[in-house]
C-alpha cells in the first residue's frame, strides 16, 4: 500500500479511516493519515542502552527509523515474530517510526457516532492515547492517538512541538 492509496482511500467520504491491527486478542486502529507504508518485520540494529520498547533501527532507503513494538510499549507480553509479523511505517510531525504489530486487519471507515470514548480508570490506567472505543460488525476496536503516543514523554521519540 503506497502514500497515494493511503490518501485516495483516506478521502474518499467524510467518514474516518483507520488502519486496523491485531496485538494479540486485541484490535487497534489509527489514522491511515499516518501511514507511509506497511513492510515484513525484519532484522534491527540494536541501539544500547535503549528502553526495551525500542527494538532498534533500520535504514529505510537513507532514513534511519526507530523501531517500536507495541506489544511491550503496551504490556501485552513478549511479542513472536512470524510470517505475520510486520511493520507500520508511521510519518508523526517531522519523524519517521515504525511500529511493530501482530497483524494488519484492514482499513476500517468510522462515523463519529461509532466511536464512544474510553472509560475513565482513574490513575489505574493512563488512557490519554485512546481516542474511543468502537464496535464494527461484532469487533471491538481501540482507536489510539498515535500521534499522542508516539509524542509522550515517556517516549521520547518526537518533540511535542514538531508533532
């Protein structure tokens, strides 16, 4: 799926489009606004010292893009790379980063009345990433800010001012 689909997909009606993803049971979206492209999971070059979310770097045709898996950034458990395994290359302000997912579902459309916000869990659970809840054809989606995420200060991967 190359920028131009992402874009001609992404405006094609008023409703919003999200690209879905599997991290374990669980099924995310973000906006396809954000993607550059999906890839394979493959080899990383490791940076020391890193927090255990970074799994490292790879060099995208002169562009060095920090690697994130989601699935430790998330506390899901260590993750298993497969044949399944992939990659969503992600354009957050001035930044390139990619993220490491289970799977790629599909691309979703929502109209706003779809999405409910998240519960409050109060300080149990920090929910300031997820911008609703939807339900789609008997599946519950999580719809995350990635652009919030990938800006938090625990992060550290993007300046709050360029995103």
């Amino acid at each position: 799926m190359n920028q131009d689909t992402i874009q001609n997909i992404a405006v094609a009606d008023d409703a919003r489009e999200l690209l879905t993803f599997r991290l374990g049971q669980e099924e995310y979206g973000l906006n396809i606004l954000n993607v550059q492209e999906i890839r394979g999971y493959d080899a990383v070059t490791k940076i020391a010292n890193s927090p255990a979310f970074l799994k490292g770097v790879i060099n995208m045709r002169g562009v060095i893009v920090p690697i994130i898996d989601m699935r430790i950034r998330f506390n899901l458990g260590e993750a298993t790379y497969n044949e399944f395994t992939v990659v969503i290359i992600l354009n957050i302000g001035t930044r390139v980063i990619g993220m490491v997912v289970d799977a790629v579902s599909d691309v979703t459309s929502l109209k706003a009345d779809q999405v409910r916000p998240a519960p409050d869990f109060g300080t149990v659970l920090d929910t300031a990433y997820i911008d609703g809840l939807a339900n789609v054809d008997e599946r519950m989606i999580i719809v995350i800010d990635i652009e919030k995420l990938m800006t938090a200060e625990d992060m550290g991967l993007v300046d709050q001012a360029a995103a």
